[in-house]
C-alpha cells in the first residue's frame, strides 16, 4: 500500500514539473476575457505575445508589449504547482520606450494590446495558470485575481503583414566578446541593466555585424538594444557570467 501511494505522489509531482517546464516559451495571444467580454486579437489585426524565460541562474521573466512599450519586462516569481501559480515583481517592470501602436487613443491596436498589459499590470495577487498539450501545440490560459483570462498558444497561427528587425546575437551567455549580426545595417548597439539603465554604447558602426567586448561588466542579466541605418531597433536579453 505504501509502495502505491509512494507512486501516485511521484506521479503526481512528474505532472506539475511538466506544467512548470512547459510554461517556459513563447506564447501567442488568442483570446482575452475581461470583465465577461471576449476579444479576438485576429478582429483587430495586431497580435500580442508574451515570453516566459528561465535564464542560467534560475531566474525566471516575464516580458510582453504595452501601447507605449515594445518590449516590457519584469521578474516572475513564486512559481508554485498544485494549484499552478506565480507572482509578477511589479516594482521592477523595465520598458523600452517604442511605441508599439500608433494609433491612439481609442484604435484597434492600442485596444487589443492596452486590455492584454492591463491583466497583468499592477496585480500583486497570483496569476492561476494551465497548460495543455494537443499534438504539437500547447495552450495556455492565464488568469489574474480579477477574474479576467488570457488564452495563448505555443503556434503563431496569424502573423502580422510585417516583417519584423531580424537581429542574431552570440554567445548568450557571454564572458567577454559578443557577436551581434542583422541583415539591415547596423548603426549604434546599446547595453541596458535590468533597471534599464545604459551602461555601454557603441556608434557609427555602419555594418550588418558588430563586436561588444562585455568582460568587465557584472554577471547578470542585461539587455541590448540594436538600431538600424533605417531607424528600426530591437532589444534582446542577454545573460552575462
């Protein structure tokens, strides 16, 4: 009898480190429910997503984009299983300031991605979270202690008619020389901290490729923002040790 309830706690215990592990991805908006209304991002035309990260150091974030921000993020925390929960450090949200929409103050993509950044902003209660698997998509469903729901699957089933900046940067981690290349030209690279301050810039470089020699920064997590001839940027983590 013991041997058998020994087995089904470890089962069980399998089951929630499968939800925990899975968590850590990509995900793509399919749907918001706040305060009982349902919102498709596919009727706006604009497709939020949200990134759950696990870096080296067993430090776990959360990043999304707001109207104002395209890259917003901050610490997930208390990562429970049995219920499946965790926490948002609201006090250490850091944002790039780039406006992801244009079209303020009341247009179809400051509606869609204004209603997804407020289920997560300024809640201190834990998120409830669920995961499924049904082939080789995964669907998950996030929901604030307000009641409203944020669906989201591991495929981009729409994407936008765009063609984002396309940035590779190696090796992440990093100990002393970084590698970053686009096929745009590169003009000026910039190094945030996590409180999203700048703390090395690189510019005029006027190439698709750059060099960033990082060794006599801290280990840690940072950030590096990359802007293009054309004015494009974009910001990637990156982990230092």
């Amino acid at each position: 009898m013991k041997k058998i309830v020994l087995i089904l706690i470890l089962l069980w215990g399998m089951k929630g480190f499968s939800q925990e592990e899975d968590l850590f991805q990509l995900w793509y908006l399919t749907q918001i429910t706040v305060e009982g209304i349902d919102y498709f991002p596919s009727d706006y035309g604009f497709f939020p997503k949200i990134e759950i990260r696990e870096d080296p150091a067993e430090v776990y974030t959360f990043t999304m984009a707001d109207t104002h921000s395209d890259f917003c993020i901050t610490y997930l925390e208390n990562l429970q299983s049995n219920p499946n929960t965790f926490t948002l450090d609201q006090t250490s949200w850091t944002q790039n300031p780039n406006n992801t929409c244009t079209d303020f103050p009341d247009g179809p993509c400051v509606t869609i991605y204004g209603k997804h950044a407020d289920i997560y902003y300024d809640m201190i209660q834990p998120f409830t979270y669920s995961i499924e698997q049904n082939g080789d998509e995964f669907t998950l469903e996030i929901v604030n202690a307000e009641g409203n729901h944020a669906y989201y699957s591991s495929i981009a089933l729409t994407q936008p008619e765009f063609s984002p900046l396309q940035v590779t940067h190696y090796p992440n981690p990093v100990s002393d020389v970084l590698h970053i290349h686009s096929p745009d030209i590169i003009s000026k690279v910039s190094v945030y901290d996590i409180q999203g301050k700048v703390i090395k810039t690189v510019s005029g470089l006027n190439s698709n490729t750059s060099k960033i020699n990082l060794s006599t920064l801290q280990n840690g997590v940072y950030f590096i923002k990359v802007q293009t001839k054309s004015g494009a940027s974009k910001l990637r983590r990156l982990v230092k040790k």
